[in-house]
C-alpha cells in the first residue's frame, strides 16, 4: 500500500500528481475541482485531434450501437476499408492490427525474423537499434532499445537485440553482418530527447539496408500520425521507405490503435497461426481510426500542422535566446518538440503544471510538448508564455564542489 493510501489498489508504476480530469474539449482538460489545464502532451501525443473531436465521438458511438467485438476469428467490419486507406498513402501493402504501439513493434519485429526464416536465412535474428531508443515495455521491445533503466531486473537480456550510436552511419554498417535481420529506428526519437535524425540519414540507412539484405523498420508510434507536418515523418525524406513500420497513439485519437505495416514481401510469410490478437483492429477501434485518418487527409490539414509548429518553435528559440542560462537549444520536429534544459526538466514540468500547462520530459533534460494537432495560434502563444515562467521560475542545480 502507498504510504499515503494514494492509488493503494494499484501497482506503483506511476507517480503521477494529485489530479482528478473529469473532462477534456480540443486542447484544455477540466480538474475535479473546476480548474482548467492547457494540455500540451496530448496523452503523449496520442489525442492528435484534442479531446472529444466531434467526429470521433460520432463515429464511437455510431459503431458503439452496432458492434463492438467479435475477435479476428472473424471479419471484423471496416478493417479491410481502413487497412487500403494506410496501403494507399504508404509504402505499405497489407496491415495488422493492434491494440497498442508496443504489440506493434512486437509484430514487425517477429515479421521481421519470419521473413528471413521464410526466404532460406535463419540465420538472420540479429536487430540493430539505436542508443536513446524507446520501442515499448514488452520483453522484447525494452531489449530492442536496450535502455538500461527498462531492461534491469527483469532476468537476462534476450539475444540477437544491439545497439549502435544514434545517427552513426559507418557505425551501423560495420554492425551490420550476415546474421542481420533488421534494422529498426525511430525517424524523431521521443523518449529519447527529441532527437530527430537527418533525413539524408533515412536515406543512406534505406539504401544500406537493401545492400545488406536487411529490413529496415520504423517505429512512427510517437513521430507518425502528423505530429511532424507530413502524414509519417520518414516522408519528408527521398527514397527512405521503410519494409515494416510500427503505428499507434495519435492513429486512434485517444482509442487504443496500433498498426504494423508492411511490404507485400514481408506480410506473406506472416501466414495463419504465425501471429494474433484478441481485440487488436476491434471494430470500435476500427471505426475511430478511420475517423481520425479521414480529418488527418482533409485538405489543409496539414499546411496548419505545419504552420503551428512553425510557431511553436519560433516561440521556443525565443525562450532559449532570453533564458540562455538555462535552456541549450530546441529539440524535435514539427509538433513534437521542446527544450533541451539546464535545469531539472521535471521541476520545469511541475512548475508548468502549477501554472496551469502540461507537458512531459523526455530523456535527462528535455522537456517534451506534443500538443493536439489541431491546437490554435492563441492556445500556442498562451503555452508559451507559461512555459517562459516556468522555466524563470525554476532554479538551476548547485554548482558541483
């Protein structure tokens, strides 16, 4: 039981504050006690529409009337009619269905291996990621990224998972061998400080893959969904589509959704029994999904994507220029962004968070914002101000003796 009797009846993996939402509307989030919140994480970027989106609230309840579950024993109706929409504005030809974007990588991480097992290389297991990494906290997916901080005291570390220096290309070939399954990386890290890796780079690490033979992943579960301007954030590059990709969070808009896209190649040898899932692609699921992909595609969606993240990070390089002292530069790409910070990122967290704005943190010293894609000039601008105090108001560490 938690020493103050606090959440007692769950299990202490969370530490979060004192805060009761009761309801939430596009980007604010109302408290038990009436207090307003400017929310600028967006459930870690998943409300990519904001809070009870009229059309996703239609469609949930249009399908909630009809339909909810019937498994993947069965056809589960508008899967089929959401999975062509994905194929049709992807590299991608066919997709599974998850619940979250953890199983995601799970699947094209076993699609993957399947692949090479299925074309006469068995050999091939080995999956190289990259250092800072977050794929998720399933088994597999904590040894894929290989954090330290995740994978601790959870038995040995599984085989056949490395890791190479973020953004290293002659690191990552050198890695690279016979026994290479695939390569997987996120195109902007989140947990991982916001690091957003040059787009030359997809390029040089697509073509190096299909040199190699081996499959080239990407988790967009954070970076996807339109949060960097483009539908997927490996689309701002040329000639870097990936075989496999893992989706999730903002592609349910707050319903849990998660895909894993893949190359003809790769999904045929995903054959019956080679993989499942209960609730994954659930016609509830369905139905939101189709809703939010439909807003995302809708002329103009984008350009204001685009054009709020040019303001949000106009206004943060402003932050850095006045408050040198204390933030070392901006980090991210279009709507998932923040502040590379001297002071404690949390205390700079918590001290917006009085103020009334919520944003997260993201490796040791980023403070992380991944408002709703469909956030106003005003709402930016507001978050702005805050934030400045927050950080003016936070004190630097003392000076190591």
């Amino acid at each position: 039981m938690a020493l103050d009797g606090y959440r007692h009846a769950i299990f202490p993996t969370y530490s979060p504050p004192k805060i009761k939402f009761v309801e939430g509307r596009g980007a604010w989030l109302r408290a038990a006690d009436g207090r307003e919140y400017l929310d600028f994480i967006a459930g870690i970027a998943v409300n990519a529409l904001g809070h009870c989106h009229p059309k996703l609230v239609e469609a949930l309840n249009e399908q909630a009337s009809k339909l909810w579950h019937l498994s993947n024993m069965f056809d589960v109706p508008g899967q089929e009619e959401l999975a062509e929409i994905y194929c049709k504005h992807t590299f991608a030809d066919a997709v599974f269905f998850t619940n979250s974007g953890a199983e995601a990588v799970e699947c094209a991480l076993k699609s993957a291996r399947r692949y090479h097992y299925a074309n006469g290389a068995p050999e091939r297991v080995d999956i190289i990621g990259f250092e800072g990494a977050f794929h998720g906290r399933t088994y597999a997916t904590i040894n894929a990224a290989g954090n330290p901080k995740y994978v601790e005291g959870f038995g040995p570390r599984l085989p056949a998972y490395k890791q190479c220096k973020f953004g290293d290309l002659e690191a990552l070939a050198a890695m690279m061998g016979p026994e290479t399954a695939a390569v997987i990386i996120e195109p902007v890290q989140g947990e991982g400080g916001l690091r957003a890796l040059p787009v030359e780079m997809l390029t040089a690490m697509r073509k190096l893959c299909t040199e190699r033979g081996a499959l080239l992943i990407y988790d967009e579960v954070q970076c996807g969904a339109g949060r960097t301007g483009k539908l997927f954030a490996h689309q701002w590059a040329d000639n870097a589509e990936p075989d496999i990709m893992a989706l999730a969070k903002g592609i349910g808009g707050g319903f849990p959704l998660g895909m894993c896209l893949a190359t003809r190649a790769v999904s045929q040898t995903m054959v019956v029994g080679t993989h499942g899932t209960t609730y994954g692609g659930n016609a509830l699921a369905v139905a939101v999904g189709r809703a939010v992909i439909n807003e995302m595609l809708a002329p103009g969606f984008m350009d204001r994507v685009n054009a709020a993240a040019g303001k949000l990070r106009e206004g943060l390089e402003q932050i850095a220029s006045q408050q040198p002292d204390k933030v070392i530069e901006v980090r991210g790409k279009g709507l998932l962004t923040g502040i590379r910070v001297k002071v404690p990122n949390t205390a700079v967290r918590d001290a917006a968070r009085d103020r009334g704005l919520l944003v997260g943190v993201a490796g040791a010293d980023v403070v992380r914002m991944a408002p709703p894609l469909i956030v106003s000039d005003k709402e930016i601008a507001h978050a702005l101000d805050t934030l400045n105090e927050a950080v003016a108001a936070t004190d630097l560490p003392p000076a190591k003796a």
